[in-house]
C-alpha cells in the first residue's frame, strides 16, 4: 500500500469513518499478469497459480491444452490484448486435448464458486476443437459462470450440441469473434445457449455447417429457455 493511501485510510480511522470500501479499491492493484510459456509451463499451471483479477498472458505460439477455469474473474488472452492488433490474433492458436474424457474442448468455466465475477478471454484463435456426440461446446463451455468472449476466431471447432460455445445458466457476450468451419454432430453449429443470456454483437459466421451423419435439423444456434440477442453480425456462405 502506497504512503498517500495509508495516510488517507489513517485518517479515515481517526474519524471514526467506515474504511471497508476503500480497502476493497485498494485489493484491485495487487492482480498480477501471469505470462505462459516464460513464468508457467503451461495455460492451466498458470491459473491454478492465479489469484483473482489475475490475467494469463499467452505469448505466440501453438497451446495444445484443455483447462478448467475457476470463478476468480480471470482474463486469459493472447498478445493482441496488449496491441489491439488484429493480425496477433491468428499468432496464439489454441487446440483442445483429451483428458480422458473423449472431448478435445480447449476450455470449460464450470465452478460453483457463482456467476461473478466474470472470465474475459480474449484474442484467441482456437482451432480444431471439439467435443464428442453427446457433449456441448466444441471450443469454450461456460456453465454458471458469466463470460466475456471478444476478439477470438473459432475455426474447424465441433461438437454434439454448440459446435463453437455452449454457455448454460449464465450471462456471456460474445463481441468481434469470427467462426469458420465450425459444425455440429446433433445441434447448432456455433452455439449452444440454455438457461442463459447472451449477447452476439459484430461477429462474422462463415462457412459453417452440419456433419454427417444429420440427425437434427441443421443449426447455427439452439437456443432453450433462454435469451440470444444478435446485433451487428455478417453471416456468409453457411449451409449443410
């Protein structure tokens, strides 16, 4: 804590005057940018190290991983967060892995810790991902944690249900992410929303599809008790 500040929360208590929020402010300086590969191995060794607000920091390159990703309202971005530049998008790629249970889903937000604070990711391309016939969220699963999705590209992603996303009892905005190629093995090729809230504002959708064998009519969204708002969005090329 900063001398100016310990002499105002000084005071403060003199006056006999409630100090409690100005210590919640005072938290928020403390949240740390964790860098992968040079501080941690790998995505998931960084945020079991993260405290909350932290950011996980991807440098370039290839991430083969598959993470679960707890209520600490983390940031996880590649190096476009620091630049703004689009072209470093496409530089961070992440892929899902199996971890013994048949999906190859790069990220799932599922704690029970409630909806906030938010998970931010941002500045990703997640590539080849899925998750199997019966499963939800070829990319990104987000169940009972509120999300924000922006600046990602979702490209050959796949699942049961929600080929690209799936988010269940929770709010998410999805804003300026691009999906190419994402598919559905049952339902809905970009997204699955159920029991939830989502945004889905100047995004691209291009070229996505079904895949054989075609069991359900073919989707982009299913959409289930729930509110899916679309704005600003180009839609170019999709079929089955």
């Amino acid at each position: 804590m900063s001398a100016a500040m310990s002499a105002q929360l000084s005071l403060l208590i003199a006056k006999g005057l409630p100090c409690l929020l100005l210590l919640s402010a005072s938290c928020a300086c403390f949240a740390s940018i964790r860098h992968v590969p040079d501080q941690y191995q790998n995505i998931q060794s960084a945020i079991d190290a993260a405290l909350q607000g932290d950011t996980i920091l991807l440098a370039r390159g290839a991430y083969n991983e598959s993470v679960e990703i707890p209520s600490q309202g983390l940031t996880i971005a590649g190096p476009f967060l620091l630049s703004g530049d689009t072209v470093l998008i496409d530089s961070c790629v992440w892929r899902g892995v199996n971890n013994g249970d048949d999906t190859l889903r790069c990220a799932t937000s599922a704690d029970e810790g409630g909806p906030q604070p938010w998970v931010k990711i941002s500045g990703i391309r997640f590539a080849n991902a899925s998750a199997h016939f019966n499963e939800e969220g070829g990319a990104i699963r987000i169940a009972g944690q509120n999300a924000i999705i922006e600046h990602c590209r979702f490209d050959t992603c796949s699942a049961g249900f929600g080929g690209a996303i799936a988010v269940r009892n929770a709010q998410a905005r999805i804003v300026n992410c691009t999906f190419t190629h994402c598919g559905m093995k049952q339902r809905a090729s970009i997204l699955r929303v159920r029991a939830a809230q989502v945004l889905l504002d100047s995004c691209v959708i291009r070229s996505d599809t079904s895949y054989a064998p075609l069991w359900e009519s073919p989707l982009l969204f299913w959409v289930q008790s729930s509110k899916l708002t679309i704005r600003n969005t180009e839609f170019y090329d999709n079929g089955f």
